[in-house]
C-alpha cells in the first residue's frame, strides 16, 4: 500500500477502486483468484499485482472531467473489467468517456458519459447494477466497432510497390535513365 501513496495515489482514489474491483468479482459467475473484501479490507485487494497495476493505469485519467465516474463501484467495476480485456482498447474508450472529447460529437462515448451523469443526478439515483449494464453496453458496442476496423486494416494489402513491378533507377545525371546490366 505504502508504494501506491508513493507512486501518487491518494487513499479516496484507492477505496474507490478497490470498491470497483469488490463489485466485479461480485458479478463474476464463477470465483476467481480474488475473494470479496470490504470496508477495512479492501486494501487487501493491492496485495495483488493487478490491482495494483490498474489502479496506477486509472491515476493517469485523474484530471479528466469525468473521473468522478470511477466513484461508482458499477462504472469501476466495468472499468477494471474492460482493462483486463484489453488495455489499450479500455484506454481509448474510457479517456474519451473521462475526457469526453471524441472528435464526433454525437459519438457514443460522449452519450454515455451524458446519461451516466443524467442517471447519477436523479433523486433515485442508479443502482451499481444498472451503471454496470449502461458502461458494459457501451464499452461492448465501442469494442466491436474497434476490433472490426483493425480486422479490415489487417485485411488490406499493404500499399507499396508491386512484386511484379520493375526495378528502373533514376535517371542518371546526363539525363537518361541507365539500366543495370544492359
């Protein structure tokens, strides 16, 4: 614990985590490594490396408009979920949602962080359950979106010169081009 308030992470930001990662392994079907701390406990969970990595990762987004999100143990919970899938694809969705600033302003991203703020402001405010559901539907969305465009990228022939093209130098400073050889 002491080397994550070293590396910069304040105990709120820390409790907010480890209650995001106490509600996903909650949700989890079948128990994994990690059992289900809470309150005093749930420090318990940096112990491990993974948790410790992810709340270091998360600290990056901590001046964005929307990082008041992780507060939410369902957002959080989706969060480190989404993470574990895969980090990079987690980093582009989660920094447009924490920043909200996707280049299109009707991308999802931005509507998403829209209604969570719209369902937490409520007199009844959403359960963790339900924040869970919207991030997880969201984050699905966004993930297939992304996994398919880099399946096409992969899919296109690299643009380049032609195996069957031949080789002709450039022109030689008398002004023809000279080929080898001939």
């Amino acid at each position: 614990m002491l080397f994550l308030v070293a590396a910069g992470l304040d105990n709120k930001l820390l409790v907010n985590v480890a209650a995001g990662i106490a509600e996903n392994i909650k949700r989890q079907p079948q128990p994994g490594t990690l059992k289900v701390y809470s309150g005093r406990e749930l420090g318990l969970y940096y112990a491990h490396e993974e948790c410790r990595r992810f709340a270091i990762w998360l600290k990056s987004y901590i001046d964005c408009m929307h990082f008041w999100l992780i507060t939410r143990p369902g957002v959080c919970s989706e969060i480190f979920e989404d993470w574990q899938y895969s980090e990079a694809l987690a980093g582009d969705f989660w920094g447009y949602v924490f920043r909200e600033d996707h280049p299109d302003f009707n991308d999802e991203t931005r509507e998403f962080a829209r209604t969570i703020q719209k369902l937490v402001g409520k007199p009844r405010s959403a359960k963790a359950a339900e924040l869970q559901k919207r991030s997880h539907t969201a984050w699905t969305r966004f993930r297939k979106l992304r996994e398919a465009e880099i399946a096409v990228e992969k899919a296109q022939p690299e643009k380049g010169i032609p195996m069957d093209a031949h080789w002709v130098p450039p022109a030689a400073p008398g002004g023809e081009a000279v080929q080898p050889g001939l």
